[in-house]
C-alpha cells in the first residue's frame, strides 16, 4: 500500500513538472501516439471522429445498430464490431452511459443507398483526421474539422455518379428519453448550398442544431422526403418542413471529387454559415487537416512522458486525446450561444462573467460533472487553465439562467441525469486558488443550491442525505447524520427512523459531502476577501466527525 502511495505521488509530481512544458528536441510528435479506435469496441463509448481539442463538431462515423441490438453499446454512435456505416453525423458523445447527438448526418453514394459496408482494413484515424472505405460504392470518405465546421472530402469510383444523402431525422433510438424530432427544416438556398435545422427531445430536451452545407460543385438534381411526400427538382432553390426530413442532391460529371463543409450552431443558420464562412472557406482540406494536427499537438504536448514500449506511450496519450475532447465549445464565431433558459446570450455584449482576460473567451457545454468533477477537472486546471475559466463562468451563468448549476448539462440544456450538484467544487476550487476571475455579485446561495437530484436541490443538507441513504438501500452514514456501531447503539440519531442498518456503501453521501465541504471552503474564502461584498451567507451544514453541527458566518 505504501509503494501505491509513493508510486502515485511521484507521478503526480512528474505530472506537475512535465506540464510546466519541459521537453526536448528530436522527440516523436505526440499525435502519432494517439490511437482514435482505442474504446470504440467493447463498452468503451469512444468514436474515431474528427474534431479539435474541446470543438463544437465530431464529425465522423455513424454504424448500424439496427441488426445487433445492442443499442448501449453505439452510445457514441459508432462501434468497432459493426460492418456498415449509415453515414458521418456531427456530433458525439464520447464515454457517456447515455445515448445522443449523432446530429446532421451526411452519407456520399453512387447508387442512391442509405448505408454502406466499410473495410476496417482501410479505416484510418488520427487526431483532427478520419478516413475510411464505402465498400458498397467504392467510396473513399475523408474527415477533418475546425472548431463548429465539419469538412468531408468524398472521393468517387472513376465514372460512377456523384451524389451525397442527408438525413435529418437520424439520432439515437427514437423513444428512449422521450426522443422525437419536434420540427425540421432543409432549405435549397443556392445551386452549391443546403441549410436548415432540426429540433429534437432526446436525453436534453428541445435541443436546436442549425447546419449549413457548401458543396464544392453544383447541385444538379434532388430527391427530397418529407413526412411521407417525395419532391424530385433541380431548382436552385426549394423549402421543405417537417419532422422527418431526408434528401438525395446529385452533382456532375466534372472530376472524381466532392468536398462538403458543415457549419453547425445553436443559435441559428446565419450563425452555422458565419462559423463556416470565417472558420473553413478559403483553405483546402489539406491545410485545414494540417492545422487540426497542429492544435492537437499543441494541446498534448501539455504533458511530455516517456514509457518503455510504444504501447504504452499509445494508452497514455490517448487516454489524455480522450480527455481534452469534451466539455465542448457552444458559442459562435460572433460570441452568440443558446442559453439554458432557451434565450440567445453573448460572451461579448456586456456579459460580466466574460470580461476580457487577454485571450480569446468561449462559453462551453457538455458537463458530464459526475463523471469529471474529480480529476478530469483538475487536469483542466493545469494543462488548460483558460479553457477552465471559461468553463466556470459557463457553469456561472447556466446557474444564474436555469436556477442551479449545472449537473449534467447536453447541448446547453440540464438533462437532470446522476446525482448531486458537483459543479460546486469545480466552481470553489477555480475561486480559491484564484486560478479564475470569477465576478459573484450575491452571497452565492442561489448560485452554490446542493442536493442529491435536482428535485432536492434546494432541499437542507440534512433533507438531501437521508435522501441518498435511502437511495442506496442504507439506513445509517459513518459521519453526518447518524452512527451504528455494530452490536452497538444508535446515536446521533436524525431522523431516527433511517437508522438500523449500517450503512456499508458511502460513495454516494461522500460525494455530497464532499461538496458541502468545498462550500465551507468558500466561506472562508469570501469571508477574508470580501468578494461578497461582507452580506451574510446563509446558514449552512458543516459535516465532520459524526457530528452535525450549524453553522453561520
């Protein structure tokens, strides 16, 4: 146990120096390291797709699930043991126990399929890079990314037809978490460009995803589907809305070729456009392959370590290409973002939590807390420290719209999944070590609301871990509310009626206390440096060695 402990601190210790941006020349670039497949089988929830450190879009690829039934398993919306591919969507989750995204999704074909077989042989992944082989068709698929713009280059069998199908109403199982498209619309807007919008209930609720396509040729011809109706044209510009929207858009014979670049946004098309326009337009898909590369190696080369065998320099740095994945951006290039409360807000028009730090700011969703609040977090803190600024005033301002921070937030909206309000010590930790400027202009008590689930997060601590006890099956908690030692007698009973049992499995009571402790820590915090302008908090819960003790400041 000793050697565990001594083993660990020193790697930590390690961890700090090699992140203070110690290396040496000649090294490997870290990407080569990275293997994108690591987790796409099994229950690992991985994908290979495309995208930047912390970006908006993965674009990549969406497999059949269909025939397998094993819908858990495709929670990313794409696993290593299936055969076929359906297409190359947006957005994915990575590592997730829940299914969803897997937004606008894009299928090149020649002879008008839905779905393709793939050669895993000629299936290639890198970081910012996707590539695989449309067996079916004979198709060649390449992806890359910026931060809110998919780029796809489809590569044709010499003389066959050229034409790419979108599916709008593609998602995870329809019916889990009461998922449905509620509205959609696909917009012919000119003879090169395709735009439009769907809004689904899934695992978030009304989820806004707002595209718009370029082709790098003409649209010659289009088959479109709409709830049941068929629209067969090649007009330059044609409507369609609905819930259940699909399309087939047929290019020439010029070249082998055809490039696509999706701009996505929350907010609306002409910011989906704006993204892409300012983000991909003007660069070729070499160069825009070229800079992913580059903003990946800069983002691991945070950490340089070395290892004695290739394996395990792989398991390493893709465990951290894993980890700088999500939260993600949500903002546009215009500072524009979806708000929790379904409003547009801004990082820019005077929002106060946003004020310029000398560097780029960005507002960011998917906080899966449950899962990072405890580590990944504080990688964050210092590998990327602006990034985690950010991220707190993200979570700052989701509290100040929707009631309470964030506890599983998905595309800006709270999914009201997992258990407590773990965002409070990501947000204490980032004030107390003054890693963040963080501007609190109330005494916090609506900001810092602690409970198990968010039905009790305005609930006293003393409400909310009876709560969790009964939760887990457990009548009695080692510290806090009350004791039972075996062959013993109850004390501290309160209430009394959740003591007899003792209470063997504390993991969810810790986590709770563990926020309660780092609300404490803020106290004292703001007490010393008056950041609450000296109003008092309200009363709170401190829980420590079996007692519970009320306290004020």
């Amino acid at each position: 146990k000793q050697h565990i402990i001594v083993d660990i601190f020193g790697f930590l210790i390690g961890l700090a120096v090699l992140a203070a941006g110690c290396k040496s020349g000649g090294e490997a670039s870290l990407t080569s390291f990275v293997d994108p497949f690591i987790g796409t089988g099994g229950f690992g929830h991985t994908h290979p797709s495309a995208q930047l450190p912390f970006s908006m879009v993965q674009v990549g690829p969406n497999t059949d699930d269909s025939k397998s039934g094993k819908q858990w398993e495709h929670c990313s919306g794409y696993h290593y043991d299936e055969k076929t591919i359906i297409g190359f969507s947006h957005t994915h989750l990575s590592g997730t126990g829940a299914a969803d995204l897997v937004d606008i999704l894009l299928l090149p074909t020649s002879n008008g399929g839905r779905q393709s077989g793939i050669d895993h042989q000629a299936e290639q992944a890198s970081p910012g890079y996707y590539r695989v082989r449309l067996t079916d068709d004979d198709i060649r698929a390449e992806l890359t990314a910026t931060t809110r713009t998919g780029i796809h280059r489809y590569t044709y069998a010499q003389g066959k037809p050229k034409a790419v199908y979108l599916d709008l109403d593609h998602s995870a199982v329809k019916g889990d978490w009461g998922r449905r498209i509620e509205r959609a619309q696909l917009r012919i807007v000119d003879a090169c460009t395709v735009e439009g919008f769907r809004i689904i209930t899934g695992w978030a609720p009304l989820r806004k995803v707002c595209f718009s396509i370029r082709f790098s040729q003409p649209i010659t011809g289009y088959n479109l589907w709409g709830d049941g109706h068929q629209y067969e044209g090649n007009q330059t510009t044609f409507t369609l809305n609905g819930t259940d929207l699909k399309g087939t858009f047929t290019f020439g014979t010029d070249g082998r070729q055809v490039e696509a670049r999706v701009g996505i946004s929350a907010v609306s098309v002409g910011n989906a456009r704006q993204n892409r326009e300012q983000e991909a337009d003007g660069k070729s898909f070499d160069q825009l392959h070229a800079e992913a590369e580059t903003r990946w190696e800069d983002a691991l080369g945070g950490i340089r370590a070395q290892f004695g065998t290739p394996e395990e320099h792989a398991v390493f740095y893709t465990a951290l290409y894993h980890a700088l994945q999500q939260p993600s951006v949500f903002c546009d290039v215009n500072g524009q973002y979806a708000r929790a409360d379904y409003e547009t807000g801004s990082i820019r028009e005077g929002n106060r939590l946003f004020r310029n730090q000398g560097w780029e700011r960005e507002f960011y969703t998917m906080f899966s807390i449950w899962d990072t609040y405890r580590a990944a977090h504080a990688l964050y803190d210092l590998l990327q420290p602006r990034r985690a600024s950010d991220m707190v005033c993200s979570m700052i301002d989701h509290a100040e719209h929707y009631g309470y921070l964030p506890i599983w937030e998905l595309w800006g909206e709270a999914n009201y999944c997992m258990i407590g309000n773990h965002a409070v010590s990501i947000v204490v930790e980032a004030i107390v070590k003054d890693e963040a400027e963080i501007y609190l202009d109330t005494t916090g008590a609506p900001l810092f609301k602690r409970g198990y689930r968010p039905g009790h997060v305005a609930a006293p601590l003393r409400e909310t871990l009876a709560a969790a006890i009964r939760d887990t099956g457990a009548d009695c908690l080692i510290y806090g509310i009350c004791w039972d030692k075996p062959g013993g007698k109850e004390h501290l009973v309160s209430p009394p009626e959740l003591c007899g049992r003792v209470y063997t499995d504390r993991r969810e009571v810790l986590n709770i206390v563990l926020n309660d402790d780092s609300y404490n820590s803020l106290c004292r915090k703001c007490v010393k440096t008056s950041c609450f302008d000296g109003r008092d908090f309200s009363p709170f819960f401190h829980i420590s060695s079996g007692e519970d003790r009320l306290q004020s400041t």
